[in-house]
C-alpha cells in the first residue's frame, strides 16, 4: 500500500498527473448558503473538488475558488459531462459550458458522467467513442489536464480502450463498504486507470452496520472515518462530501490511523449495504 499522511498527498495518473488523495464532493453538498459550504471546505484545507454540469455547483465553486485568494493552479478541479451533452459536438460545448460556469480556462481532469444516455440506448459503444474523441482533443488542447470515466463498467470501458488514441485515466464509481464492485476496481487497477469512489461512506445503513460502529470503536474515529479510511487503503480516492465544518475536518483526518489485514478483509466480507440503486444497464432500483 503506498503510504499517505495527507489529503494533499497524490497519486500519479498514467500520463504523469498528479491528483490528491482525497477529495471533496460537491453533489448535494452546496444546498442553502452554496459559496459558503464550499469557502469553509476550501479553509478547512481541501484543494481538491468534484464537481459536475449535473450537479449545478460549478457556478458556486467557481465563485470559492476566485474568493478564496489562492491561485487556481493550487486547486484540483473535475467536472464531468451530463447524459444529454454527450456524443463528439455535445462533449466540446459542454466542457466550454463548465469552464465558463467555473470562471477557469482549464479543467484538471474532465469525465463522461455515465456509458450511456439510458439502460436501453441501443447504440452506445459508437456514442461513447464519439463522445471520448472528443475528450481526447480537449486533452490534446489543453482545456483539460486529464480526461477519464464514471460510472463506465468493464465492457464500457474496453469499447474506448479497443478504439481510443488516449487512454482513460480515470474511473469514478459507487465504492464503499457493502458495495466495493470488486470486478470493475479489479478492472481499472489491472489497465493503470485510478478508481475514485462516489458515496464512499454509503448511507445510514452502512454507517450503523455493526461491524463498522464496532471498528470504529476499537480505533477511536467515527464510522464515516473508518469507510474513507477503507477506500484509501484499497488505492480508491474517496470523494466525501459535507456541508458541517467538523465533519468536514473529520473527513480529512484518515492519517493518524490504519485499519488492520483482518479488518479490511471483514470489511470486504460486509454483507450488501448501502447502494444507491443506480446502475448504468438498468432502471434506478427504488430501495
């Protein structure tokens, strides 16, 4: 395991990129008082944020980052393009979308947000491709430092790798403790393309399973702590979000602990807990 001792610790992508280890998501984080949530992020010490034209909070970071005083190139910023912008003319008006909703001139590392528009899109693989091609000119432009993938499976992403000039750098999916999706991290570690977890604390039923409350007992943090710890311990970038200045705090201090062999293998042997429903070949599960 390579040996982190902080959020601003990085990974090296596979073109020489280096992104911190953690960062701080902004999808239903900014609701109320947006700049302020995402400022108070930015002072408690991360430089590192997720955002996406879905999420309607580019605008918001754009503003924290430009009022924060700090120099853009200190920060690590992602965004990623919606369902309905794909395909090679949507993907390029899409990221000039985001880059002006953000007030930057470039992107550190920009994503096509889901494989396909719907579970029964029938001509996926050639929308994909089209729309990576377009992703891979942004790349070769300069309007983005690193170009990757979310919520892409397999199958998905060896359509792009058997038909692309540039190779993904980058696969964000749902990763926590009770949903770790073990083929497609398996996948991404074997051809070099770093995972980054969504939801990695799960939801209220992974953070009251007994056997996380336990573990977080027996090394002093919370529950959430113990899922964050978990991803960066598996060589996955937990994307945690917060809208509270100590559990944002709390997030970011993964550093003073390290769970045991037996323990992540218990937490690896989790029953199924906590998915969202959302996969990217079937219809969102109500659960």
């Amino acid at each position: 395991m390579m040996r982190l001792n902080h959020i601003s610790d990085t990974y090296t992508l596979n073109n020489g990129v280096k992104i911190p280890c953690v960062a701080f998501g902004t999808y239903k984080a900014a609701t109320g008082d947006n700049v302020g949530i995402l400022k108070e992020a930015v002072a408690s010490g991360y430089r590192y944020f997720d955002t996406a034209s879905f999420y309607g909070t580019e605008s918001y970071l754009g503003q924290a980052v430009k009022e924060s005083g700090i120099p853009r190139e200190e920060f690590f910023i992602t965004s990623k393009l919606w369902k309905d912008e794909m395909g090679y003319e949507g993907a390029k008006a899409a990221c000039a979308d985001s880059l002006e909703r953000l007030g930057t001139d470039y992107l550190d590392l920009y994503l096509i947000h889901w494989p396909q528009p719907s579970p029964d899109h029938r001509d996926w693989k050639r929308l994909d491709i089209e729309t990576w091609r377009a992703l891979e000119e942004l790349y070769e432009a300069g309007k983005v430092r690193a170009v990757g993938l979310s919520n892409f499976l397999p199958h998905h992403m060896d359509n792009l790798l058997k038909n692309c000039w540039i190779r993904p750098m980058v696969d964000q999916i749902e990763f926590h403790p009770g949903y770790t999706q073990e083929t497609v991290v398996r996948y991404c570690q074997e051809h070099g393309i770093l995972v980054q977890a969504w939801s990695p604390i799960g939801r209220g039923r992974v953070l009251e399973d007994e056997l996380i409350v336990e573990l977080a007992g027996k090394y002093g943090v919370t529950p959430a702590q113990v899922c964050l710890r978990y991803a960066l311990q598996r060589g996955v970038v937990p994307l945690p979000k917060s809208s509270s200045a100590e559990r944002m705090r709390q997030n970011m201090d993964l550093f003073s602990f390290e769970l045991s062999e037996e323990d992540m293998y218990r937490i690896g042997a989790m029953p199924p807990a906590g998915w969202s429903g959302e996969h990217p070949e079937r219809e969102r599960a109500r659960l």
